[in-house]
C-alpha cells in the first residue's frame, strides 16, 4: 500500500475552516488514473497545526465519502496531537484503515523522536485493535534506539 500525505492549505496560516477542495481536486486525478492493480491508497490524517489538510475527522469524513476507494492510515501521534477522541476516531474509521504509524508523543518535541514508552498519550490500548488485523504497521522513529524501544512495547503487546 502506499499512504498519501495531503499536504498544506495554500495561503492558510491560521484558520482551520479551509475547504478541502485543494486536497479532493489532487487525489481525483490521482486515484481516477490508477491501474486496477495498482497498491490501495491511504489518505494519512494530520497533525493539529491548522495549515496541514485532513487533521479533523470531519475532514477525513468527508474525505473518504468522497472517494470509496481510498483507505485510511491513522499516524498515532498525529491524532493524539489533534486533541480527537482516538477510541471515537477508530470507531468512526476501522473498516477504512490500512495503515498504521506508531511513535510517542511530547508536545513540543518531534514524535519520531519519541518512543511508546516515553509518551505522554498511552497508545497501547489503541494499537491492541490491530493486533488480530491484517494491517501495515510502521514505526516512525529515530534514532535506532528510540525505534527499538517502540518495538519493544510493540513486542510486549502480543
């Protein structure tokens, strides 16, 4: 599979009320050329920063309706920073998620250099709904320290 990254609002610095057009009007080319047996799409939520498309679940909602085909990866840390309900998010989206971006979370710090165990959001809970799943698993993290400790609560999941 191959997770899309939406991108910026353009001229958005602030406000969170943009109309996601800019992002349907990309993929609508995208994904109405792909090849029956091309790898499935995911649409990556965001992070809270009010200038990055699809960090709100109406936003991905809408996002989804709008193209049955696409599927969903849900970063972790991105939804944690997003102050979204996370058990109301899986809920919302379980049958279109096929992805999924692991890491810790620090306000302020960069979460690829936060492991499982040192997050301020315990994520185990959320991630236990995707141990009996079929699904793409990626650890965000660096250095290979920071990796490793996030395998090792990874591990102790099972």
């Amino acid at each position: 599979g191959l997770s899309v990254v939406p991108g910026y609002r353009p001229f958005c610095i602030t406000s969170n009320a943009a109309n996601p057009q800019f992002v349907w009007d990309s993929l609508a080319g995208f994904l109405e050329n792909l090849e029956p047996t091309a790898p499935i799409i995911c649409l990556e939520n965001m992070d809270h920063r009010a200038h990055k498309l699809c960090n709100t679940a109406e936003e991905i909602s809408k996002t989804l309706e709008r193209f049955p085909g696409l599927k969903l990866t849900v970063d972790f840390a991105h939804l944690g920073l997003t102050g979204e309900d996370i058990t109301s998010f899986l809920d919302r989206f379980q049958h279109r998620i096929e992805h999924i971006h692991i890491s810790g979370v620090i306000p302020g710090k960069p979460h690829s250099e936060v492991s499982l165990d040192a997050s301020q959001i315990d994520f185990r809970p959320f991630i236990r709904r995707f141990l009996d799943r079929d699904i793409i698993t990626v650890i965000e993290n660096r250095p290979w320290e920071i990796m490793m400790a996030s395998k090792r609560v990874l591990e102790n999941l099972l």
